[in-house]
C-alpha cells in the first residue's frame, strides 16, 4: 500500500503561545492510505529516526468504508515523527494516523520549561484536531469515520491520552511539593526542571494561566478507545477518583526491562485503578525506548542509548508486534461500537 503523508500547522486561540505572543502553534502530520499510482519519495531533511518514503499530498485511496483515525501523541521532548513507525504501520492495518508535534515539549522547536512542567496542555492540542477537521481534511473528507475516532501515546504522550479519556491531574510530577528527596529533578531532556518552576511564576503569565489549569478535566468523548505505550512516572500525578471513573477501553504495552518507567510503578499502578484496560507486558528483554523509531546514523551519534538495545532484539519486529496488537484492539472497538 502506498503511504500517504500530509503535514501543517493550525493555531489555537484559547491559549497563548509560552512567549504570550500569539496564539498556541500545533504542527499535525497526517499519514493515510494513498491512491493507486501515487509516487513515494523520501521525506527531505536529516532526521535522528529512520522514515520511509511518503507519496506527499497523494489523493487518499478509495475504500468501502471510512478509514477509523488514531491520534498519536509522541514522548516528552519527541515529534510526532518519533510515532511514524506506528504511523505507517497502522496505516497498513486500515486505518488513518494523525500526530502533532506539543509545543515546547517537542524536538521540532527549542525546549521550554514550561511545557515540561505542564503536560496537561498537551490533551487539547489533540481535541482541537477534531475541532477543525476542515482546516485539515481537505479532500479526505467523507474518507474518515466520524464515529471511529481512536487515541496513541507513548510514555508522557500516554498522559496526554488518559487526558482525554478522562484522568484528571492533582499535581505536576516536578513541583516541588511532589518531589522525593535524593529524586530526580526533571525528566532526561530537562534534568533540572524543578527549580525552573518558581522563577516561571514570577515571570510568566502564560504559565501561571496554564497551572490554573491543571486540574480541568480534559475529557474528550469521541476518543473511543486508546492505547497506552509504556505510560511515564507522570501518570502518578492523576487523581485516583478520576481514574476510576474512566470508561473507555484502554491496552497498555510495556516492555518487561522498562527501567525508565518501571512497569509495577507505572503500567501495574495504573492498570490496577481503570475499569477497562488491558495490561501487556512485552517479553524478551524490551526496555522503555522500543517504542521509538529505529535510528540513523545521525541519531546513533547524538543519542545512541535511544536506539540501541540488546543482543536479539530486533526494533523492527517488535514494533509489527505492537502495531498487530493495536490493530486487533482498535478493530476490536470499532466492531463493538457497531453492534
């Protein structure tokens, strides 16, 4: 099947930007089934994960039915590039993907402080997706299911997506009455973060608008389901009471040696407290970065620990494995909702 790929950027005008001036910025990148005949050429650019080729801004090829739509939110400090590996293969599973690059929490745009610290921000991006699916469609619209509308997210993107199935936040995971002594002061991209935090509320507005909104709820009822990759330390911060009320299915996968976020004290944790969720644990040694892309050469050199793992791992293989688990799971939704 040839790939699809679209890209752009829409403005939010509830929110500012970190800098309060103008509008929030959400860079989406669409991945679908493209029509017979199209040419796929490779994306431009130098890139720390390997792509494949994309026929860009091919016409969508026809199907019987409208194509269900996941929508991806990548890791703390990624893009949305850093989900094309499911991307593509969940494409060739059926369906349409649809990511977005969260401001100041991604790769694509210098890091702020403030977007770290506050996560919650990341769940409206997604929802606002949905708001203006005309600023986006285009022509694919009619070819995407309005009713079969699905949520990814690996790591702090799977806080982004128990965000909009309902989970609510009681508290950041870096303020500093959450923090445990002789503990880690802020995630791998941002290792001093913590002590950001109280300077942000004296200088900034945008942030101290943003932390008054920690504990809105987010929920987001067209998601019918989601999957959650390797969930984050951060998914602590949910209140329990809101977990609980949660009533969407939801498959967890995590790998067996995830010591970045080790499976009792975050996918056990939080399995344990939803209604109707599915915990699997990956066997084989898979550790926390399985679910990025396999590397380039340019990423080998800059972060080799993100795309190395052991001995008899293969990346590639794992993430087939991954994308039939959540083909079947979203599948498996879809046909429910149907009956």
């Amino acid at each position: 099947m040839k790939l699809g790929f679209r890209e752009g950027v829409l403005y939010d005008e509830t929110r500012q930007d970190w800098d309060a001036t103008g509008p929030r910025p959400v860079r989406w990148s669409l991945w679908y089934p493209a029509a017979e005949g199209s040419i796929e050429t490779d994306i431009p650019g130098r890139s720390w994960f390997r792509r494949a080729a994309v026929a860009r801004d091919a016409p969508v090829r026809p199907a019987a039915k409208p194509y269900p739509l996941v929508l991806l939110s990548h890791g703390t400090g990624a893009s949305a590039a850093a989900l094309e590996w499911l991307a593509r293969r969940l494409v060739n599973r059926g369906f349409i993907a649809l990511g977005v690059d969260h401001h100041g929490n991604t790769g694509g745009e210098p890091y702020r402080a403030e977007a770290f610290a506050c996560l919650w921000e990341r769940a409206p991006d997604l929802s606002l997706l949905l708001d203006r699916r005309k600023d986006w469609q285009d022509d694919l619209a009619g070819h995407i299911g309005t009713d079969r509308v699905f949520a990814a997210g690996f790591s702090a993107g799977a806080y982004t997506v128990m965000l909009l199935l309902g989970a609510v936040a009681q508290f950041s995971q870096f303020e500093q009455s959450s923090l445990k002594a002789g503990g880690p002061r802020g995630p791998r991209e941002f290792p001093d973060l913590a002590d950001h935090i109280p300077s942000l509320f004296r200088t900034s507005t945008a942030f101290r608008q943003s932390w008054s909104r920690m504990s809105q709820s987010y929920r987001d009822d067209r998601i019918k389901a989601a999957l959650l990759c390797a969930p984050g330390r951060s998914i602590r911060g949910f209140s329990e009471e809101s977990l609980k009320a949660v009533d969407k299915p939801a498959l967890i996968l995590v790998g067996d040696a995830d010591d970045t976020a080790p499976v009792e004290e975050c996918s056990s944790w939080l399995h344990a407290r939803l209604r109707r969720s599915t915990l699997k644990i990956l066997p084989g040694g898979l550790e926390h970065y399985i679910f990025l892309p396999e590397g380039t050469a340019l990423g080998l050199s800059f972060a080799e620990h993100l795309f190395t793992d052991p001995a008899g791992i293969d990346r590639s293989d794992a993430h087939d494995e991954i994308a039939d688990q959540a083909g079947v799971f979203f599948h498996g939704v879809g046909i429910s909702a149907d009956s």
